[in-house]
C-alpha cells in the first residue's frame, strides 16, 4: 500500500525492526555512530533535534554514511522540519502533531512520522492519511496492550512505539499486527560513545536487527 501522505516511509520503516533514536552531543561521533549501525543492520537512523550538534551531525550521516537513511527526531515546528530537510534528512519524526506541522510536512513532501497517544489523535492522522505513527511515549502511555486495543477500531494506522522500549519488549511489540518497527536507544550507551567504542555499537546494532516477533 503507498501513502501520498509520507510518500516513501513505508520502506524506510521496512528496512529493519528497529529505528535507533540517536542524541549525538558531539558532531564529530556523528559518522562511526552511524557507520556502526548501518554495518550492525539498523539502516534507518533518527537523529533527535535535542542537541546544537544535531543539525552537523545529520549533514555528516547523509554525506558521508553509504547506506544509512538518516532521519531527524524531536521535530516541533516548521521551521525545523526545512531545516532537516536542508541539512539531508530522509524522514522526520515528531513527538506529537499539531496542525501547523502536518501542514508544514505536506508542504514540504519530507516524509513525517508523528507522534500520537490516543486513539482522538489517531483518528486525527487518518483523517489527514496518514498510514503511520510514533507510539509515544510507548511505555507509559499504556504499552502494548493499549496498541493492541487501538488494532480492530484503527486499522488504518500503524505504528513505531517508542519511549521505554528495551530488547527484552521489542519481540512483543513487533508481533501486534499494527506495528511496522520500534524505536529505541538501547544499543547506544553513552559510556561507549565517550570511549570511541564503537564496536560495541555495532555488535548491539547486529543484536537488535535481529530481534523477530514473539507472541
């Protein structure tokens, strides 16, 4: 199925079962970062806008990282969505979604993921056409079980949970039938960003791309 709406995100969401959500404080681990995921299987990168290096660090992936899709995270307004879209990003993800946003994603053709927590905000995005959403924040907005209830009622719309996931969930989020990936954090501890270690990045990488579904 395509969706006009976030034309193109259907198989950037597809390429592995999780999305890293990525807080880069310096620009310069930016690259190995990215190069250990990529190599570990998790293509698809979100680089959140939680930092001044974000911007730099996003520029650096999309130029120099063959084979990573890199996306930008924590998007709040318009004019950080151009600014991503300037800086290379592939896709953008939000925590939520207000009008002006969704108004400034349809203007601009970068693919959006954004966030929702209730079903009144699914209906929203439906009634925009959208096919997918961040599930946020995964964990304490009800977890599986309320992603679960949002499947008969809501089966236009999947879903990318993300906020509390752990290796340890993942397999059961990702066998709801509305959940397309998960994002999580979990394979980049920042002890071993400090140290440059960043096979152990890749071996965490490795490890999550090979999560499956369990029931």
């Amino acid at each position: 199925m395509s969706f006009t709406t976030q034309p193109g995100l259907e198989a950037i969401l597809s390429r592995a079962p999780v999305v890293p959500v990525v807080i880069i404080e310096d620009a310069a681990d930016a690259v190995p970062i990215a190069r250990a995921l990529v190599a570990g299987g998790l293509p698809a990168i979100e680089i959140t806008l939680r930092t001044a290096a974000a911007l730099d660090a996003l520029r650096a992936v999309a130029a120099e990282v063959e084979g990573a899709i890199a996306g930008v995270g924590t998007v709040l307004d318009a004019g950080q969505l151009a600014a991503a879209q300037k800086a290379g990003a592939h896709f953008a993800v939000s925590p939520g979604a207000t009008p002006r946003l969704l108004d400034a994603a349809a203007d601009t053709g970068l693919p959006l993921l954004p966030g929702i927590a209730t079903a009144g905000e699914a209906m929203g995005l439906i009634e925009r056409g959208y096919g997918f959403a961040k599930f946020f924040p995964a964990e304490p907005a009800g977890g599986r079980a309320y992603l679960s209830a949002l499947s008969s009622p809501l089966p236009q719309l999947r879903f990318c949970p993300t906020g509390g996931i752990t290796p340890e969930s993942a397999p059961g989020y990702l066998a709801l039938p509305n959940v397309i990936c998960v994002g999580g954090s979990w394979m980049l501890p920042r002890a071993r960003i400090a140290a440059g270690d960043f096979a152990v990045i890749e071996a965490a990488a490795r490890a999550a791309a090979a999560l499956r579904a369990q029931p």
